[in-house]
C-alpha cells in the first residue's frame, strides 16, 4: 500500500475528528482492560482505510502520546521504515496494553530489526519490554524455531513464570503453549510445567473459546489440528 498525497489530512485534522469518534461507553468497556481510549477499534480501522499509509502523519500521531492516535498511527504506518533505536523508544513509550499489542504484533515482527530487538528485549528488566522479547520469541517458536534453545525456554519459564508480572506472566505463558503444541518432542514436558505451576487455570473464558490456561489450550490445538488432518 503506498502513500497516497490524495488523502493527505494533518495530525490536527486526525485529532478533531479522532476526538468527535469518542465514545464513552467504549471508553469504559476499554478502562477495565487497562486502556484508555474511547474509539472504537472498527472505527481507527475505517479511518485507517481512508487516510492509507501516511508514514510521517503516522509519525506525529505517535508523538501526541494520544492512545487512539497511536493506535491510528500504528494502522497506517510502514512497518519497514522505523529504525531499530526508534521502534526501541516506541515500545518503552508503549505503555497502554493494545498499543503494546499492536506495535508488536503489526510494526515489529514486520521490521527487518526484529530479531535483533527480540534479544535485546528478551533479557530487558523492564518487564513489559521483556513480554515484547518474549512475544516475538513466540512468534519464533511457530515460524522459525531453527537457533532457538526450547529447553532452555522451558526451564525460564518453569523458574520465572509464576511469579512473573501480569505481562510478562501472560506472555511466557503463551510461548509455554506453542512450544507444547508445535513441538511434539516438548509436549510432555510443557504440559507438565503448566500443570504443575496452575498459571490461568482459572481465568475466566466464554463459552467456545479456549482456556489460555496451557495445559487446556495446548490439549485443545493438538485436538483440532488430529481431527483436521482426519
């Protein structure tokens, strides 16, 4: 998707219309997950739409330090332009749970620094940053398990996991279950590891979705993925 000078609009423009998209039963329903903004996600996602990728808009959205801006900016930047220290800046600025999401999961695993910021964030004091280390380590574990020492991951995990913060703790728990569910070789262990620490083992889940409880979520994967192969 390239720039597009047709739907150039300045981050003032963004701002006013992004401040009359504001909703405050949306605003409530996000506060609880620990965010703070009012706008719908479909909503930043047509606006995106609209104004398409706009990297130096997408740049000074970033700098209001606004939730929803960065949000938006994240929808309509170009991934491949960030630099390795400026991605490293907007991660430790990413303190708002679904902007740390989003920047990782649509900017960073696209960046050519990826792997590079993996490691360092991987071994980060800073918690948060260190779920983004271990986010794009799962993302590995998936895609690209080649160099990765699994073992090793599982030991972190069955010494770190426990007592880990919130976002780290959600993280590492994450890679626990794809580490179980695409490496056969792991499984036994990774099942026992999770059983045995009961890290989410009661988080609440709707009906029809899968426990992020390890144990549960690697059980279910595996099941899905027998039957599809009949």
């Amino acid at each position: 998707m390239a720039d597009d000078t047709r739907t150039g609009a300045t981050v003032n423009e963004v701002m006013a219309e992004l401040a009359g998209l504001e909703d405050p039963k949306t605003r409530r329903v996000n506060e609880k997950h620990g965010d703070d903004h009012g706008v719908k996600l479909t909503t930043l996602r047509a606006l995106a739409k609209r104004l398409r990728t706009q990297q130096e808009l997408a740049r000074e959205l970033w700098r209001t330090g606004d939730t929803a801006a960065r949000l938006l900016a994240l929808l309509i930047c170009r991934p491949k332009a960030f630099g390795r220290d400026e991605l490293d800046g907007m991660l430790r600025e990413a303190r708002m749970p679904k902007v740390h999401d989003w920047l990782v999961n649509y900017v960073v695993k696209k960046s050519p620094h990826a792997e590079e910021l993996r490691v360092a964030w991987f071994a980060d004091p800073d918690p948060v940053v260190a779920s983004a280390g271990w986010a794009l380590t799962t993302e590995r574990v998936a895609k690209q398990p080649e160099g990765l020492d699994l073992p090793g991951l599982l030991d972190t995990v069955e010494a770190s996991m426990k007592d880990a913060p919130d976002r780290l703790q959600w993280a590492m728990n994450h890679c626990l279950a794809q580490i179980g569910i695409e490496h056969p070789e792991h499984r036994a262990r990774a099942l026992d590891i999770g059983e045995r620490l009961g890290v989410l083992k009661d988080y609440p889940t709707s009906p029809g979705c899968t426990s992020p409880f390890a144990p549960d979520w690697i059980t279910e994967m595996v099941r899905r993925r027998e039957e599809a192969r009949g």
